[in-house]
C-alpha cells in the first residue's frame, strides 16, 4: 500500500512516498542506480530523498539483490534502520529484518555490507557469509543462511519471534530514539560548525603564508587544511547518518504527513552540510 493507494505491477513511486505492507503482502522494488529490494509484510517503510539508492525501513524484512556494477559505476543500495544504516555494494544478495523493538538482524550471502559510522570512528562491514544482530546496545555475530533463501527464513523468524516477546512498544522506543539521535545530531551540528570555523581560520593563515612567501608556513598550513578536509568529510557522515535515523524514528512514531512536517526545521538545518554521493 502507498498511503491508502493499492499499487499497480509496474507503478512509478516518487522520493519520499511512504510504504505500508500488511502481514502476508509482498512487494518488490526496482531501485533506480541501485537494484532490487523485496519488502514482506508485516513492513513499513520510505524512499529517502536525499541520495539515490536510499530506504528507510522502521520495520519488516527485505531482501536486497544489487547488480555488478557495470561501466565502471559504483552501484549500492543504501538501507536506514533503527539501529544503524547499510550500504549493500555491487554484487551483493542479503536479507535484513527490522523487529517491532526496532532491533535488526542481517545477513550477508554474497557480497559486501557497510555499516555507516555515526561518531568519527571506522565503519563497520559485514563479509559475505556472515550475519549480524543489531540491538540498542550491542552488536552480535550469528551463523548465517547458506543462501538467499535460508537467510530469508532466518530473518523471518527473528521478527516472529519478537513479534511474541512481551517488549517496550515500538512507537516508545521510536520516541527514545528519535529523542537521543536529536540530542547526538545537535552536539554534531555543533562541532560541525566549529570544525568550519577552524578550517576559515587556517585558510586565512596559509592565505598570508602564500602572501608573505613564507614556505615553511605554508606548508604547514597545508597540511593543515588537509587534515581539517579529512575532519570535515568524516563529520558530514556523521551527521548524514544521524539524520537519517531520526527520520526512521519520526516514520515509526507517526507514519502520516505531520512526522515529515516535524523534521521540516531539522531539514533545513541538516541539509546544507549533508555530504553529496
């Protein structure tokens, strides 16, 4: 279902366009650059609009299936969950599933899964042949399905299984979320903002180094600014993925046009310094 439309085999849905399967309904997606994505109810999820390739899933089960890449371009699909967001490269066949406690579980049959940072640290992978458990506090390995098929029946039974755990609700653990990725998304805005400060301040002293024929300022200034454009660079993941999250949060609290209209002043805020793939 998009809204209260039934879907037509073939139909065109647009960015943003928001996606509500119930339990049993299937729905397959041809993504532009990127692919295919089979959904399974019970599912609700979101075409991103702000890179091509992206979705955010508040809940379900996918299975991702991504081309090689061909014409030397780099292909991936780019999943939002909960818990953390995935970028499927060329070549890779998994199956993902997002619990009703937002929890997340994947599996990697072929291919090469990326898991974005959301501090400054290194990005996680997961390698082919391996599956990982995504909760609020930790992260688990797990034996994985030999194939596309057995890893589907795996995520399967992991969001039937917490279907008929006794669990926070959902809509309240989207609230927490949605509330501690504001705060992490403000404190990042926030050294953003000093990092490009800082990066005025050095362009300036490398400015008069280059005036003044000052090469050993120069050169430091140099490398200056290329540590603060590596700084920088990690800094708008950051905030990329700490955006994307509260978006996945807000469309599990309230599915409807009000939770967009809610993050209309964090969009104005976050897009200018959004990275651009």
């Amino acid at each position: 279902m998009h809204g209260n439309a039934v879907l037509a085999v073939g139909a065109m849905l647009r960015d943003g366009a928001l996606i509500t399967l119930a339990e049993k309904e299937t729905m397959a997606l041809d993504v532009a650059q990127s692919g295919r994505v089979d959904v399974e109810g019970p599912a609700h999820l979101q075409l991103g609009t702000d890179m091509a390739g992206q979705l955010l899933l508040a809940s379900g089960i996918v299975s991702v299936n991504v081309p090689p890449a061909g014409d030397g371009k780099l292909i991936s699909q780019r999943i939002v969950t909960p818990r953390a967001t995935f970028s499927f490269r060329a070549g890779t066949l998994a199956a993902l599933a997002v619990d009703a406690r937002g929890d997340v579980l994947v599996h990697v049959v072929s291919g090469r899964a990326e898991i974005a940072a959301d501090t400054e640290g290194t990005a996680a992978h997961v390698d082919p042949g391996a599956a990982k458990r995504l909760e609020s506090t930790s992260v688990t390995d797990l034996k994985p399905g030999e194939d596309l098929s057995s890893a589907r029946l795996k995520v399967r039974a992991f969001v039937r299984a917490a279907a008929k755990t006794p669990a926070r609700p959902s809509a309240e653990a989207a609230a927490r979320l949605h509330h501690d990725t504001a705060d992490r998304l403000e404190a990042a805005l926030a050294t953003l903002a000093g990092e490009m400060e800082q990066g005025a301040q050095i362009t300036g002293r490398h400015k008069q180094a280059v005036v003044s024929g000052d090469a050993t300022e120069r050169s430091i200034q140099q490398r200056a600014l290329a540590t603060h454009g590596q700084r920088l660079f990690r800094l708008r993941g950051v905030v990329l993925v700490l955006w994307e999250r509260m978006q996945v949060a807000a469309l599990a609290m309230a599915p409807d046009e009000a939770a967009r209209a809610a993050l209309s002043t964090w969009r104005d805020r976050v897009g200018p310094v959004l990275p651009r793939e």
